[in-house]
C-alpha cells in the first residue's frame, strides 16, 4: 500500500519517539530527520533507523522536499522558530504538524475535530500541549451533552519527562492549553494548572478535569460520554485509562486520568509526550488516508504579495 | 560563646503569612474586612512585610485549590491603600499563577513576590523571577517541601535562584517536617553558596511544633528573613506563631523591630476569635508533619474522608507513600476514592 512519506523536524526526544510510531504506521512513512548540531545523538539514532538527516535546519531539507515526495512535516523544534519553518515548508505543498506552542494553525485534538481539519485540509494543524490532548478529549465529552461554563484541568507530570524548554516557558503552557480548553473543549472559560512532581520512581502523568456544568448535570448520559470519549483516545494512545470518576458534586464533574506512554524511546512515565507523538501521528495519518484516497490535496500556498 | 549570646543585635525581617497562610486555615473564606483590620493591626504592630493572597498565590482562585470570595486584585487593592508602613507581597507558584497575574499585583499595590517552587523544580521560575525583578519588587525564590531535597540539592536550586535575579532564597518547610538540625544544614549549604548579599529566609510550619525552634535554628546560621503568621494562623498546624517567636527574638535580643504586646493583642482579640477550628497540633496535623505532607491537603483531607468513609490519617500516610507534592490537592479525592474502592466502599462507574 501508497505511504505518505514524512519529515520530522527536530531531533530531540519528540522527534526520535516519533520514527518509532510512524515507522508502524500503515500510511506513513519516516524519510528525513531535520537537526541543527551534526554530532546530535537524535541525527545519529535517525540515520541508524534509515532516514535520511541534514544538520543544517529546515533549509537543509527544502532542496529535497519534490524530489522526495515530501507531503507532510512534524515540527518538534520551538515556538520561535516553528513559523518560519513552516512557511517555507507550505510554499512546497508540505502539511505541518506542529508539535510546538506558536499555534498558527488551528489547534488539534484528534478524536474532537481532527476531521474537520482534514475535510477543509488546513495546511498547519497545531497539537496544542500535552496537557491538552489528554484532558480536552474528556471536557468536550461533558460538553457535547450539557453546557460547560468553566472547565478546570490539572496535569501532573514526573520531573524527568519535562524537558528544559517547557521549564522555562511554563506561562505558555499555560495559556496555550487553558485557551484550547474553551475553542476545542467547548468550555466558555478554561484554565489549566501543571505541576512537576520529581517522585523516583517517576510518576505516571496524572490528569484530573473538572467540569462545572450549567444545569444539574445528567449524570448517566456524561458518564456514556466520557466512557465513549476514552475508547476514542485509546484507539491511539492504549494506555489512556480511566482511574476514578466521574464524579459527581453539585454542577461539578470531576474525572481522574492516568496516561502510560507506549515506551517506544520515551519511557512509560512519560506518558505526556506519548500522547502528543500518538496524536501528532494519528492527525498525520488522517491526511494521509485522504491524500491516498484522493479525496483531499495539498496545495502549495502562495506566497504572500 | 553561647548561641543566645551570639545572636544579640541580629536584625532579622518579620514575614507576616496570616492573610495568605491563614487563608487555607479558612478554607479561602476571608473577607475584605477582615484582611483590613489584620493587615492594619500588623503594620501599627510594626511588621514590614504581609502577604496577602489567594492560599495559594496568583491564580489560585480554581476548583483545584477552592475559590476566595474576592479576587487576589481586589485583596491586594483594598489593604495596600491602607498601609503606613507595611509592604505587602504576594506569592507565585509557576504553573498555577503566570507573569499576567504577577503584573496586575503590581499594579494593585504589591512590591514584594515569593517565587515558589518545588525544592527540586527551581528552573521553572527563571521568567518569573526576572519579571518580578523587572517590575521592581523584592523577589524571593521560594523553595517548597525542603525536606525532600538534600542540603547540597538545595545549594543548587538556591544558586539557579539566585542566578534569575532572587534576591533571598527561602527554605520553605511546607510539612512541617525538618528538626532544627535539619534546617541548620540546609541554611548553612545555601549560605556557603550565596553571595554574600543573597538573603536567606526560612518558612516553618508548626506541625511538630518546631516553628520557633526551626526559625531560630535557621537564624543562627545566617538567616535573616522569617515568615511567621500571629497565632499561627496557616496550614496544618499553623505557621511558626508570630507573637511567640517575637517573644523568644526578645528575650534573646534579635532586633525584629515588631511591638511584641501588640502581636500579643491581636492574636487573642483578633485571630483566634476568626478561626473556623484551632489551628494547633492535633492527630492529623501531626500527622501531616511525621509523614513529611504538604500542610494544605490536611482540610481537603478531611472532607475527603468525610465523603468516602476513608480515615483522613490513612489518606495522608497514602499521600506521603505516593510523594506527593504541593498543588496535587486532586489527587487526594483520587487517593481517597481508590482507598475506598480498595476497602469495598465505592463502586468502579466503567464496571
């Protein structure tokens, strides 16, 4: 079967995690692995798995993008370089996926609205924040049966997993996932907290979402719901699991999570970068179905006069 | 020379936590009225510094950490108006509260910041730490639950501090756990790192009734900032009672520049009176200080065990097994609700 073949630019520990998962991917395939520093272990790893690397960034890859039939990049670089990145990228009919907080592109939860963005092919998805893609699936899932008015989420994460350019941007976090807890959760106001918890042995990532619901909340139908909602997140990332919950407490709904990552090249604690790789590679393989079926075509975008 | 001796004329800087502190031992519930008349009778006490926040710093207002019946803005407005000599400071924890929040205490009247963070999380406060200096205020770096960390640990987390602009680092003991011995070692490697104008301070809690002992302890080798809230008032067992350690600076002549009598008063006509329950050592606080657990989740504890039928002293044993830390207070209905599963009280809602 046609592969969608795939650059992936960044070659830290998202990048690597990702040639695991895409690698199995019936519909993608890993060909280029983008770094800035030749002596990287990341660049190193890529060319041992196969793919092809360039130490010279982005524009070290673009001579290559027709010639390789490059049709979609993953972006797990910084917010800061990310636009210019995928700018020069679209130009040449590549589909972004970007893994880091500059959210140009509309921001990505796969089982909420992944198919809404391929039908209208957004050349730019944006995958939010880890916290994000655990806990928005499950306000949406209280927020498709009942009006949500406040929607809260607290991500517990082990210090390990938490790498030195989200420890120092932790505002971003922040602000990227409490937004995208009211655009793509459905909740009128978001907010969500993190906390870095250094337990050895690491701690699975935790994650609680709490809902305050308009009405009396119709606990048997948000129960339905959100049971529903967490077999849809599984279907990509299996060690999503339901702990506690849901609760209920007034107009409060409160459900517990835990999140076990594949162990691919993350370890299992870190369950938080898990499911970004898993959701990045399910929104990518989404296109990918609908490039192969023909239904969808990426376009170059023209550049801006 | 004895250590009384040794430390007459050392001046130290007076904290006050009651209006921040205090506001877990009410449950977030203070009003505008009774923050003002606090907030006045501790500067007509003499105390230089007051915190005055939402329990849990900016952005605390949340389901996770309860809601105050008015905002950390409106808080801060009302009292610092009111201040002749007082400061008034705020806390900040990276990951709850973000430089926005930090910014609009500012412009309400704030001029002195807590950066807090975990004893081994320091390098999540580079931004904020700089922000607050930027804006000009006094900026401490705040290391929380310092008894999980080692001495030499804590030498690091205070030099990354010290490096993003802090101009104290503090040993928070959040559980209430150290000994005086613990903090010594712990003060004596920070101060063997710091610059010589980096302040130190120390935040006990009075869960095993160390408060004064440890503040003490932390004053002989070279602390020279002290929270403290009068009576007490603070999580668990209560910060290190401000009227007592002032009595005990006295009589071992530590210049804190605090009128004694006055803190006396207040704490007998004006605290107590306020408090919704005793804030002294009882079974779970104690507990909370042996099991080395973070002093807030003691009330979220016991509406826990209310709610599930779990005793409140197995649920904090269970937290400290599972090492968890300061803003996990989700994971104490979590913890109580497994404990009930566990114990045949509760069922599993996908069986």
């Amino acid at each position: 079967m046609k592969k969608i073949r795939c650059a992936l630019i960044g070659s830290g520990n998202i990048g690597t995690d990702l040639i695991y998962k895409i690698q199995r991917s019936p519909v993608l395939e890993p060909v280029w692995m983008v770094g800035i520093d030749p002596e990287s272990e990341g660049l190193a790893r890529a060319r041992e798995m196969g793919l092809k690397t360039t130490a010279a960034g982005v524009d070290g890859l673009l001579p290559h993008v027709l010639e390789d039939n490059i049709q979609i990049a993953f972006d797990a670089t910084s917010a800061y370089v990310h636009a210019e990145n995928s700018r020069k990228l679209n130009e040449l009919g590549v589909m972004m996926i970007d893994l880091t907080p500059a959210a140009i592109g509309p921001l990505c939860v796969p089982p909420v609205n992944l198919k809404s963005h391929a039908e209208k092919v957004e050349m730019n998805v944006n995958m939010i924040s880890c916290a994000g893609q655990a806990t928005i699936p499950i306000v949406f899932a209280v927020s498709r049966i009942q009006a949500v008015g406040y929607g809260e989420i607290v991500a517990s994460l082990a210090s390990k997993s938490i790498g030195p350019g989200t420890r120092a941007n932790l505002d971003e976090f922040t602000y990227t996932t409490s937004n995208a807890i009211e655009i793509v959760g459905g909740a009128r106001k978001g907010k969500a907290l993190a906390i870095i918890n250094p337990a050895e042995p690491p701690m699975m990532m935790r994650n609680t979402i709490s809902c305050l619901t308009d009405e009396e909340p119709d606990q048997a139908r948000i129960t339905a719901s959100v049971l529903e909602m967490i077999k849809e997140v599984q279907k990509y990332v299996p060690g999503y699991r339901l702990v506690n919950g849901p609760l209920f407490d007034g107009k409060r709904v409160t459900v517990f999570m835990e999140v076990a990552g594949l162990g691919d090249y993350l370890p299992k604690y870190a369950g938080n970068l898990d499911i970004m790789t898993a959701a990045a590679t399910r929104t990518a393989e989404m296109f990918a179905q609908e490039i192969i079926a023909g239904t969808i075509q990426l376009k170059s975008t023209e550049v801006a006069a | 020379m004895s250590a009384e001796q040794s430390l007459t004329g050392r001046k130290i800087i007076i904290h006050d936590m009651c209006l921040r502190d205090g506001m877990h031992a009410k449950r977030e519930q203070m009003s505008l009225e009774q923050m003002v008349s606090i907030a006045t009778a501790l500067d007509e006490a003499g105390v230089p510094l007051i915190q005055v926040t939402h329990g849990a710093g900016m952005g605390g207002n949340s389901l996770q950490h309860g809601f105050a019946p008015h905002s950390n803005e409106e808080y801060i407005s009302t009292v610092a108006a009111k201040m002749k000599q007082a400061k008034v400071s705020v806390l900040l924890i990276p990951g709850l509260g973000t430089m926005k929040e930090l910014k609009s205490a500012y412009d309400c009247g704030a001029r002195s910041v807590h950066v807090a963070t975990h004893c081994t999380e320091a390098d999540t406060s580079p931004q904020h730490i700089a922000f607050a200096r930027k804006l000009g205020m006094d900026t401490s770096g705040f290391l929380m639950m310092a008894h999980l960390n080692t001495p030499e640990g804590l030498a690091q987390q205070g030099k990354l501090m010290e490096s993003y602009g802090a101009q104290t680092v503090y040993i928070t003991d959040s559980a209430g756990y150290m000994l005086p011995a613990d903090v010594k070692a712990r003060v004596g490697a920070l101060r063997a790192v710091l610059k010589p104008e980096t302040e130190i301070g120390f935040h006990g809690h009075h869960n095993m009734g160390m408060g004064i002992a440890n503040s003490i302890a932390a004053i002989e080798e070279g602390a020279t900032r002290i929270d403290a809230s009068v009576a007490g008032l603070g999580a668990g067992a209560g910060n290190t009672p401000l009227e007592v350690f002032a009595a005990v600076c006295e009589r071992m002549g530590i210049v804190t520049g605090c009128d004694l009598f006055k803190l006396m008063d207040m704490a007998e006509d004006l605290i107590v009176p306020l408090m919704d329950h005793m804030v002294r050592v009882d079974r779970s606080s104690l507990t909370l200080g042996f099991a080395g657990v973070y002093s807030t989740f003691l009330l979220h504890a016991k509406r826990a065990a209310e709610r599930f039928g779990v005793p409140s002293r197995d649920i904090l044993v269970e937290l400290g097994r599972k090492k968890m830390i300061g803003g996990q207070e989700d994971m104490i209905v979590d913890t109580a609700m497994t404990m009930a599963k566990e114990r045949g009280l509760l069922k599993d809602a996908a069986a």
